[in-house]
C-alpha cells in the first residue's frame, strides 16, 4: 500500500505561526482526500515529547532517529536521508535533499524583505529554498505571486504549483474579556507584520486594537493604553475574538498568502489590508487595500469601514463569497495530483 509521509515538524516548533496552521490543516486534508490505496503518516525529528505533531486521521508521527538541528545539518549536507514512504510532503523548506519529495514554500521575504528576518533565518531559507527548486521533485507555492517571484529569486527546473491555502471551519466558542468595539491583528508579533505602525494607526483613531499572536523575534513592543495583547490562544478562543472584530486589519509589508485574510472574511468581519501582493491576490478586492508602511493611508482605510456601515456590509459579503473559493479539500487535491504525477 503506497504511503505519502508528511513532515510536520513545524508543529513542534516553539512558535509554529501560520506554518504550524497550514501543516496541521494540510496533513488532515491529505488523509481525508487520500486516493483508494494510498495512506498518510506524519513524520518529524526526534523529540521529547511529539504529541503537538498528532493529527487526526494521519498515521504517526513516525519519529526520526536524529534530533532537528542533526536533521537539518544532514540534509544541508545533501545526505539522503528518508523518513521514509512512496513520497514525501514537506509542509516548510526543511526538507531531504532529493527524492520524491514535493516542498511547500511558503514566501519570498527572505530575498524581498530580508531585513524582517534574523540574518541568519534570512540566509537559511535562501539555501534551502534555492536547493528545493533545484532538485525537489516539485515545489507548491500559495499564490501566483510567489510563484512569479520565486521563479525570478531562485529559478530551478522543479515544476511550480499554486495551491491556495484553506480556511479552517472554527467549530466552537470560548469567551475572552474584550473591549466593545475594536480592530483585531492576528499573527506571530515580528516586524514583517507591521503591527507597531498599526499602533500608532488606532491611537489616532481613539480605537481599541486587540492582538492575537505569540511574541517572535525582533522585539518589537506593542505595548500602549488602547491595546490588548492576548498571546497565542486556542481556536475556541480565536473564533470568539475573531467574529466579535470591527475589523481585521493586516498592514505586513509581505506574505506568501495571509490566512487570516480569508478566516475574517469567512467569518463575517470586513478586512483592511496591506498592497502586499500576494494580499491582494487572495482578497480578490473584497478588501480595502493600503499602501505599506504608510500609517496614514491605513488609519484612513480603518477610518472608512469603521465610520460607514454600508462600506463594512459591503465587505462582509463580497468577503464571504471570496472566503468561499478556499478549502483544504481543494488544496489537498492538488497536492496530491502534484505528487501522483511522479508516478507516471
């Protein structure tokens, strides 16, 4: 019986961000679309503890013999190691050198914006994005966008496939203490996000701004009398916030695709964006789209959907119908078409 490994690695680590999202809803997708025959089994390094890297419906996880740091240094070295199975899926560019293995590349913001990273995450990604194109056996990127820059940035002969990400379906509810009305910011606090000029953007508005993410690297402090840091919360959690919101606001000066974009349009709230690409591609105009880096463009886009109702209803529902065009179920079977190519 054939068996497509997954490697979800990125569920264990200390920060999974939108990648650890993508990797848990990825895998369960894969395994409830799998072709008759074919089964699914996770894989990540070895670990202490590696319940986080257990998904529903997916075999596993198989655990490697080699710790993560091991793991890369050995694949960085072009050494052959398989975890196993008929192909490989690797949810992040961590990923064996060659082989049946298709690799998810999420961005290009190590070449377009690599002063958002830790020049050495900047340097990494670079490496191993340019070998996957190089010698994977395929490459799925989320958006046209990224295809096109991928293509320009770190060209190579492995076949490009846009697979759009998903929206999770939030099923229940947990309560948070919230202000009445307030702009939410969903995403891992660094400085791509853009979340300090988003600050500065609803204190001249006199708006509660409510953020919902871990603290990354960068330092960047969010700290100020309006705002209200909830951390990394669950997906009770997530739902109960992300539907009570004004508005998302998402003002990164770049992403490969920006869940939260199409979860607050599925959700019912409006969305005022950056004129990141691959943000506007995914919106589809059912958002309001502002120049980066520019805070008084973005209070004013703020501005205009939270003072004109007929503007935010609007956006509600071209947002729900955009919303509509993403499933997990549609991006798992185009993963696995991508990976049943290479059988012939």
């Amino acid at each position: 019986m054939p068996n497509l490994v997954v490697l979800t690695e990125q569920l264990l680590a200390p920060v999974p961000g939108g990648t650890g999202r993508y990797t848990r809803e990825l895998a369960a997708a894969l395994a409830r679309t799998a072709p008759a025959g074919w089964t699914v089994t996770g894989a990540v390094s070895r670990h202490a503890d590696v319940s986080a890297a257990v998904v529903p419906g997916v075999g596993g996880p198989r655990v490697l013999p080699l710790p993560r740091r091991a793991l890369i240094a050995a694949w960085e070295r072009g050494v052959p190691y398989w975890p196993g199975g008929d192909s490989v899926h690797a949810c992040t560019p961590l990923a064996p050198p060659r082989g049946r293995v298709v690799v998810t590349v999420h961005d290009t913001v190590p070449w377009t914006h690599p002063e958002t990273l830790t020049p050495r995450g900047a340097a990494w990604h670079r490496r191993v994005i340019g070998r996957a194109t190089a010698g994977a056996a395929g490459i799925v990127v989320p958006t046209a966008a990224v295809a096109d820059e991928l293509r320009r940035r770190a060209p190579g002969p492995a076949p490009v496939h846009v697979v759009p990400h998903g929206v999770t379906a939030f099923t229940g509810e947990e309560p948070v203490d919230l202000p009445p009305r307030y702009v939410l910011a969903v995403g891992t606090v660094e400085p791509r996000k853009g979340f300090d000029l988003l600050v500065a953007a609803t204190a001249e508005l006199g708006v509660p701004l409510v953020v919902v993410g871990p603290p990354g690297w960068g330092g960047v402090d969010l700290r100020a009398p309006h705002v209200t840091l909830l951390g990394r919360v669950d997906d009770a959690r997530l739902a109960f916030v992300l539907r009570r919101a004004a508005v998302l606001a998402v003002p990164s000066l770049a992403e490969g695709f920006g869940l939260p974009v199409v979860e607050a349009m599925a959700a019912g709230v409006p969305v005022v964006h950056s004129d990141a690409p691959a943000l506007v591609e995914v919106a589809g105009g059912a958002g309001v789209a502002v120049p980066r880096g520019d805070r008084v463009a973005l209070a004013a886009g703020l501005r205009s959907v939270l003072s004109d109702p007929a503007l935010s209803e609007r956006l509600v529902t071209s947002g729900r119908t955009r919303a509509g065009a993403f499933t997990w179920e549609n991006a798992a079977r185009s993963v696995w078409r991508a990976h049943l190519a290479l059988f012939g």
